[in-house]
C-alpha cells in the first residue's frame, strides 16, 4: 500500500524472500520449486500486459469509450451501462491491468465528453477490474493460479464461470443504479460533439484471434500462452516496423518488476503457509464440495484477501482448495476476486485505480468505497457460489 519513493513492489519482496530462505524459513529447494511452478503463469500474464498496452497504444480502448458516449446520447444511466459492458469485457479478455490502467483514464474522458458525474462511472472501473475478472483464466493473476490449481481446460474454466460473471456483473450495475440514483439523474453539459476516431480492426481480428488460440490450446493440451505470445508478437512487430514502439517500450509493457514482485511473493507466501497458516486455515477451511462447504470457502478467501490482500492469499489457499477438485479452487477464485471490493488493501488492483485517479486529478472516498463494498461483496459472493455448485452439479464436476 505504501510506495516509498514510488519503489516498485518487488523492491520489498525480492529482499523479503531472499531473507526468508537465508533464516530458514524456507528451504532452497523448494523455493525454487515454487519459482518454477509460478514462471508458465508470470509468462502468461507477461504476454497479457503486452497485448493490452499493444491494443491501447492502437486507439481500441479509446474508439471503445467513442462508441459508448455516442450510444449514451447524453443519458448518464445509458453510459453506466456502456462503462459496465466495456470494463467487464476488457476486464474479462485482457486482464483487470487493462481496465484499471488503461481503461480507467478513458472512461475520465468519455463521461467528461458525455455530461456526465464522473463519480458513478469511476467507481464502475475500480469494481469491475475485480468482480469483472471471473470469466477468464486471462482475467486476471488469480485466475491465472486457480486456473493451473483447477486442473480444468479453458473452454470448462469459461463454462464454469460464465454464469457467476454475470450474475456478479448484473448485481454490481443494480447496486450502482440506486446508490447513485442522484448523479446519474444529472447532466452537467451537453454531450461534445467530436470526431470519431478510427475502429483498430486489424488489432480487434489479432484480439479475436488470441481468444480462439487461448481455447484452442487449451483442448490441444497446449500452455494458453503460447496464444498470449502470439498475439503480442503480430501486434509487437507490426508496431516495431511502423516505430510506433520501441523494444525498451514492449518489455517494459510486459512489467518485469512486477514479474520478479509475482515469483518472489510466491517464495514469501510458501514460506508462511510452511511455518503455520496451513494447519491453521486447514482447520477452517471447509471439506468437500456441497453448496455449504463452497459459500464458506468463498466467504473464507474473501476475508483473508481483505487482511493481507487477493495474491497472497489465493497462493495460501489453493494448495489446501485443490486436493477437493475444481470445486473448492474455483469457490477460493471467487471469495478472492470478488472479496476485495470491499477495502482498498484488497485487491492490488485496487490499490492502482486509486494511484491512477490521482494521477489524474481526482481521488476516491474511503467511505463511498466501503459502503458500495458493504452492498455488493455478500450478494455477489452469495449468487457466484451458488451459480458455480450449480454449475458443478448440472456438468458432473
């Protein structure tokens, strides 16, 4: 939560688990292991963060934020609801990075252009980069684990979270309506006419085309980021060639600070989960895969990702979740995803929406931030269980 002198993350977990293993706390062996297990999914995650900054330096984000502010025809109500079903695909196909980073700026300038409070639509952004993240193993790093942890292919991971998307997406938007029912009822401006800009359709067939290769090596047996990678590399290139970017700007993109932060938490967490949190969540952690037992592994993870954040404690729990099937670990995937719409410390997701408004010249209020948590997290995270049982029990998983 805090940066000093705006260090990266990795500058505290790097030292943290080279510390760790020096004292004992975790042997080198198994760390190493653990750096092994994580490198396919940072490597995927890495090719994700690429595509998405390739996609938005391509203008897909703001020809995006265009089509919703022309569909709004001033309507503040109508734009929430274009904000929503943008950041819950960009959420959902290029990671909650994307929606938060990328997304977020756009939105500023498309309710701004449209009239509308940007207060609503803000919020929208912060929620949806995690409520928004159920649908794919792409969307974000939780996902990337539990996906791994599951044992599942891509398509079933998709099927089985399809149905709590929406759910989780349709309760947050209801929410919304009412609790900003006053400033969505005002328009500040006419809407500002401007220039369309152009649709990147060369870029949306690269997109389309990296979704079908994520499903398609998935049944082939095949790491899905492979997929990733190549997506990356035709926009990658095609960008080098037209000195839209530089190779020093692609690898940056790909965040290697925040990689090393990923691989060395790993390290952290192992060697907490060694020395007690194991037997301790063991002991409270529910067995089997009964709707009970999934709303209270879900209701779990959610408060644990609340007290020390969603990456640890998806890396705590799946260890423990996945010796139940694909159940439990999607349960764990659910109460960390959704759970941290509740308190900044979260989600580090969240954490970075909030370092992006005010670097656009706006903040959040702690306590609008919280009540709107207090609405959505226990119905989200009650109707995504039960929608994920019931999808177990009608698929026979």
């Amino acid at each position: 939560m805090l940066r000093p002198r705006g260090w990266p993350e990795a500058a505290a977990a790097v030292p943290a688990a080279g510390l760790l293993i020096a004292v004992g706390a975790v042997d080198p062996a198994p760390a190493w292991h653990e750096v092994r297990e994580l490198l396919p999914v940072v490597g995927f995650l890495a090719a994700v963060l690429v595509l998405a900054e390739l996609c938005a330096d391509d203008g897909l984000f703001t020809a995006a934020g265009d089509a919703v502010a022309r569909a709004c025809r001033g309507e503040p109500q109508r734009l929430l609801a274009g904000v929503f079903a943008v950041a819950a695909l960009v959420t959902a196909v290029l990671s909650l990075d994307a929606t938060v980073v990328l997304l977020t700026p756009v939105i500023i300038a498309t309710a701004a252009r449209a009239g509308a409070k940007a207060r609503p639509h803000l919020y929208a952004t912060a929620h949806l980069a995690n409520s928004g993240s159920l649908l794919l193993p792409v969307s974000n790093l939780t996902n990337l684990l539990a996906f791994t942890a599951a044992g599942v292919s891509f398509t079933r991971f998709a099927a089985l979270m399809a149905l709590p998307w929406l759910l989780s997406v349709g309760i947050e938007y209801a929410v919304f309506r009412r609790y900003f029912a006053a400033d969505l009822a005002v328009r500040e401006h006419p809407p500002e006419a401007n220039e369309p800009p152009s649709v990147p359709v060369f870029t949306l067939v690269v997109l389309g085309l990296t979704l079908i290769g994520f499903a398609v090596t998935s049944l082939g047996g095949v790491n899905p980021a492979w997929a990733a990678l190549a997506g990356a590399l035709v926009l990658g290139v095609r960008a080098l060639r037209r000195r839209r970017a530089t190779v020093r700007g692609l690898v940056a993109a790909a965040g290697p600070l925040f990689c090393l932060f990923v691989l060395a938490l790993g390290v952290v967490v192992k060697a907490v989960v060694d020395n007690g949190l194991s037997d301790a969540a063991d002991h409270v952690l529910p067995d089997g895969d009964g709707l009970i037992a999934l709303l209270g592994v879900a209701a779990l993870s959610a408060v644990l990702a609340n007290l020390i954040n969603n990456l640890p404690a998806v890396l705590a729990l799946l260890p423990l979740a996945e010796t139940g099937g694909a159940g439990p670990v999607l349960a764990v995937l659910i109460g960390v995803n959704l759970g941290p719409n509740l308190t900044y410390a979260g989600s580090l997701a969240t954490l970075l929406w909030r370092r992006v408004l005010h670097d656009h010249g706006t903040d959040a209020s702690l306590r609008t931030f919280t009540r709107l948590g207090l609405l959505t997290v226990p119905p989200t995270l009650i109707a995504s269980t039960v929608a994920l049982w019931a999808g177990l029990r009608v698929t026979g998983g």
